[in-house]
C-alpha cells in the first residue's frame, strides 16, 4: 500500500526503521536535519552530511551521486528531537546542473525495513533553486508521520540552514559542498568541516547512537508509474528509462492509501512539548492549525490536478481526428472521466481521514482549555480566579475553512501583543455582515471589542493590566457598562474632545518617560510610584471627536506603545475616516483586524489560502462575563488594599 503524496500532505509511519530513496537523475548532495518541535536545528552536530554522515537516527551518503538511500531509526532519535529534514542540494562546480529547474525533478520514496514504499513524493515546481527540503518526518502525538515538503531555496543550502536556525550556517553550508567538490589542486588544502562524523548530540554519549543498517542495492524501490500521481502531468519528471509516455495514465493501485481508523492514536489533550501544560496546549494548538493547513492545502491541490487532467484528456481526444467522434471517442472520454472521478474520491478519501482525526483531536482538547484559551461557553470560566502569570497566548475567536466549517481551531495570539488590536465596525465581504445594518454592526463590533477586553483583563495577573476607555460621544455607555461598572477601568471612559485630549496625552507621555528609560538603562529614575503595569486603551467611534493633534498621538501610540507596554483596542470602520487620506493608511497596516461576525479575510501566505475568522461570543443571557469581571476587580481591590 503506497500512498504518492502531493505537497502539503502528509502519510503516517508504520515502522521506526526507514529508508529514504532518491532519485535524482543528476548528481545531489544528499543531508538530513535534527529539529526541535518547531523545526530549528541547535547547532552543527544536528546536521548529517558527506562531511559527518552518522548521525543518532540516520545515516546519510558520503558524497553527491544521482541516486542516495538514508537510512533512518526513529527509535534511536534523542527526546529532544521532533522532526528529520532530508535535504538535497547540487554541488557547485561539478558539471551540472545549476538549478533544480533546469533538470529531472527529484524523486523520494520512503521505505519500511523489507523495503516496500510506504510513500512517495515527485518534488515538482523547481526552478532557480540550488537546494530543497524534499520531506520532513515528524513526530504528532507520539506518533511518527512523512509529510511532503519541496521547499525550495534560491539562496541555495546556506539559506535552507539558516531558515532552520542553524548557526555560521554560511560556512557550514560551504564544508559541506567542499566535501563533494571537484578535488583541488594539490598544493589547496579541502575546507574544515566544523564538526567530525563522530560527534554525538549534546546530551547523548556516543555509545547510545543507533543507526539502520542500509538496504541492499539489489532491492530496488517502488516505481512510481505503479501508482497514481496527484502531480501535475506536465512536471512529472521520468523515474526510469521505462517511464510511460506524455499520454499514458497509470493503472490505479490496488489498495487506498488510507490508513485504516484504528491504527490511528486516540488523541490527548497537552500531548506537545512544553514545560508546563498551558504550553503544552499552546503547541498542540499551534500543530492542529498545521496540520489543518496542509491537509486542505493538499487536497486542492489534488482537485486542481484531477481537472487539469480530464481537462487535458478531453483536449487530446478532440484534438485526434480518429477519436473526435465514434466509439474510440466516447470509450476515452468515459475513462479519462473515471480516472477523474477515481482521483477525486482518493482526494476527498484522503481529506476525510485527516479531518476526522483532527476533529478527534479538537474533541479532546477543547474541553481542556485553561481560561485564556477557552471559548466563552467552556465550563473552566466558572472556577476562573486571576492568574499568578499571565499565559503564552489569549484566545481571541476561531479559524475554520470551508472544508470542514464545523471543525474549529483556536485563534490564539502571543502575549504580550505585538501589535494593536483593531475590530472593524463596517461591512465586511460576507454575506453575515451584508444581512446587517450599519447600527447593528457597530453594536457587535463593540461587544466584540468588550469582550476581547475581558479576555486581556483575565489573562493578566491582578492589576498588571490597566484599562483606559475613550467613547467621545458616549454612544457606547450600555456596550462598557460590564467594564465600567464592576470597577476594572481606570477611570469612567472619557468624553469628549476634552477627555479624549487628556488620556492620550498621559498615554503618550507614559510612552516616553518608557522609551527614556529603556534606551538610558534607568529605570530607578521614573517618578516615584510610577505605575509599572500594562495599558490597554480602548477607543471607540474613531475618528469622531479626534482632531489632528489627537490622532497624531493615536498614530504614535499605535506605532511605539507596544515596545514599552502600552497597547491598542479600536472600534472603527476604516472608510470613516476617509477624509484623512492615505495618512492613516500606516495606522491600519499596524493593527491586527478582527470582526464581529465571520470573515475569511486572514491570508495564510505559508500555503496560499485564507481562513475564516470567527469571533467570541459570550452565550446569550450568559452572565459569564459579568463574573469574570467580578473576580478581576476583586483580586484588583485586594491588591491595593
């Protein structure tokens, strides 16, 4: 059963013993990367190479050649190590190739110990590229798993090194490609390696290192035409001198590439590296929205390519006056349309087992949210008490794709903020927004800043965390009474072009007195008593009742405050403040733009596709938020007494 992944998509792993084939057609540098959960390699000694081939887990080639096979032992990995890397690059001045564009795309096949494929992977789309990340094995949930990479770098293997955080990654790069290099003239001296094949990773003695012994050459891998490709057609590169030809379809496999529902791990909730549970679920979080994001990543692609392929076939038949009509013509049309029907359903196959494990997950998890990253409705809001510490992360709603819009990830954003927080009260672009009024949209949007407010306010120890509210005209008294009236403000929200003017200033005066005493390294000369919290200003109905001067400082506010703790909440609809022209164009881009009914306007530039934000609601006639809003104002009061 091998399963021909596209790029996105990954496959679980039946064996820990591996062998990982690649086909190049041309001569290849072959290496492999130890990462940690996040992918970044620590130093030199997580990197096998020509140069230092053995590594704890995986042994690599000894030199560029157009075929390589790494032997891999999961098993023998230290703890620390969540992800292998097979990287490829060409080596310089040997003759060939310059660019993975200008050659025979690269093949990888995963092999278990009796060397059947378990996956495999034609790494297409290459072009001015000198070095690529071909797969990644990863360890989700205690369980290993190969995901399709092709992650090409234009800046060559220095650049792939430095993207996983290896240091001097320039002239580890350069030893590496030295070892492969035409031999030099005698009287040049080869390049160092900065580490010898010998060194183990910190922490693991030498004698604990494990590698599999390589299959024979004799057994040969899986070819890839015994299989369907979700690869476009017109970059499958030849696996073999027996390749089929431009118009040959390859027979389908005779078993799905899906695994089978209980080979797979029941879900738990913290299952992620982390030292505490709270950044255990963080992490765990963080790899459901991966793996989300590469599984629908993959499956359109799957779809594009089964409709660029019947589109394709259909033109050949037309284009073949022998076929254009008759029954030649109609027996090819009818299987060029069963092959697409055939790589649709593997597709949506494929789909539904990833989102039925994903959503098994989410099951397990979301129940065993702490506070700060739980929706308004879990049940840990009634035994809430103010934190000791504030958390990684705060929840401010959640993401979901049209796939699968029942299945939810958290949207959680790092603390402290990077930058303001801006929830827009005008029309968005879906159809909810388009169903409500003007009146009614500036109402969510201010409920939905109140209760991101909350949020901020819980996630924070007792009085870390100050409040400042600007509603000029007053228009949002019942929308801020929960703030204002449990007594977590600073001070009643300011009114008018009077109270806008003084809050700001204090604000920006905060700012500065900050920055001085940052970049001066004296922080013993603030004002005695100088409050030392956080600020979060909220501001309502912008730009009415601003003049320039106070949206100067607004601007001001937005651009230096969160390097010194002073952060942004504004209720606004960008196209109010039109007649100010470009100048607050900088003040948007600034701000990260929430809204108070669904919206698929947050781009995910890492697979190309844009998810659908869905904002907090606290259920109706909850009084949740009242009682969190109780705790806080209590543990505040106590504070100060």
């Amino acid at each position: 059963m091998t399963a021909e992944l596209v790029r996105g998509q990954n496959h679980p792993l039946p064996d820990t013993r591996l062998e990982l084939r690649v086909s190049a057609g041309h001569p290849v540098v072959a290496g492999a990367t130890l990462g940690d959960d996040r992918g970044q390699v620590a130093g030199a000694e997580w990197i096998a190479h020509p140069g230092a081939p053995v590594r704890p887990g995986v042994e690599v080639p000894a030199g560029a050649a157009a075929e390589h096979r790494i032997a891999v032992d999961l098993a023998a990995l230290p703890d620390t190590v969540h992800r292998i890397s097979l990287l490829l690059a060409l080596p310089q001045g040997a003759g060939g190739p310059a660019r993975f564009g200008t050659a025979a795309a690269p093949f990888v096949c995963v092999a278990d110990p009796a060397g059947a494929a378990v996956a495999t992977y034609t790494i297409t789309g290459l072009d001015r590229e000198s070095a690529v990340v071909a797969v990644e094995l990863y360890r989700r949930q205690g369980v290993w798993k190969v995901r399709a990479v092709g992650q090409g770098y234009e800046g060559g293997l220095a650049a792939l090194l430095a993207d996983q955080g290896a240091p001097a990654a320039a002239d580890l790069a350069a030893a590496v490609l030295a070892t492969v290099a035409p031999a030099p003239l005698p009287e040049t001296a080869p390049a160092p390696l900065p580490e010898t094949a010998s060194t183990p990773l910190p922490g693991t003695a030498a004698a604990d290192v494990t590698v599999t012994a390589s299959v024979s050459p004799s057994e040969s891998a899986t070819d890839a035409s015994t299989t369907i490709s979700y690869t476009h057609p017109s970059r499958r590169p030849v696996p073999g001198p027996a390749a089929p030809g431009p118009g040959a379809v390859p027979p389908p496999p005779s078993e799905s590439p899906v695994a089978p529902a209980q080979s797979r791990p029941a879900p738990v909730a913290g299952d992620a590296t982390g030292w505490t549970m709270d950044e255990r679920l963080y992490n765990q979080v963080w790899g459901m929205f991966e793996d989300l994001a590469r599984t629908v990543a993959a499956y359109r692609s799957a779809r594009d390519f089964a409709d660029h392929r019947l589109d394709r076939a259909i033109d050949q038949v037309l284009a073949d006056p022998s076929t254009r009509v008759g029954g030649a013509g109609d027996a090819a049309r009818a299987e060029a349309r069963a092959t697409h029907e055939e790589l649709m359903s593997r597709a949506q196959e494929v789909l539904d087992r990833d989102l039925a494990q994903l959503t098994a997950e989410s099951e397990v998890v979301e129940p065993a949210l702490p506070a700060a990253y739980a929706r308004w409705d879990n049940p840990v809001w009634h035994a809430y008490r103010t934190p000791e510490e504030p958390p990684m992360a705060v929840r401010l709603g959640d993401l979901h794709v049209p796939e699968r819009t029942g299945l939810r990830i958290p949207f959680l954003v790092r603390l402290p903020l990077e930058r303001g927080l801006w929830v827009d009260s005008g029309p968005g672009r879906t159809s909810a927004a388009g169903l409500l009024d003007d009146t009614e949209l500036r109402r969510l949007a201010l409920d939905s800043a109140v209760a991101h407010t909350a949020r901020l306010l819980a996630a924070h120890p007792a009085g870390s965390l100050t409040v400042h509210v600007l509603d000029p005209a007053g228009s949002g008294a019942a929308a801020f009474a929960p703030l204002a009236e449990t007594g977590v403000l600073a001070g009643p929200p300011a009114r008018g072009a009077a109270g806008v003017t003084a809050v700001l200033a204090q604000l920006t005066e905060r700012v500065d007195l900050l920055q001085m005493a940052v970049r001066g390294d004296a922080s013993e000369d603030l004002p005695p008593g100088f409050d030392l919290s956080r600020q979060l200003l909220v501001v309502h109905d912008f730009p009415h009742g601003f003049d320039d001067r106070a949206v100067t400082r607004l601007r001001y506010l937005a651009d230096e405050g969160p390097s010194v703790g002073v952060h942004l909440l504004m209720v606004a609809d960008r196209s109010d403040a039109d007649a100010y022209g470009p100048v607050l164009d900088p003040l948007w881009r600034s701000l990260l733009r929430l809204t108070p009914v669904p919206d698929d306007h947050l781009a995910d530039p890492w697979v190309g596709h844009a998810w659908t934000y869905e904002p907090p609601t606290v259920p109706p006639g909850s009084a949740v938020l009242w009682q969190v809003l109780g705790q806080i104002a209590e543990a505040r009061r106590r504070n100060l007494g």
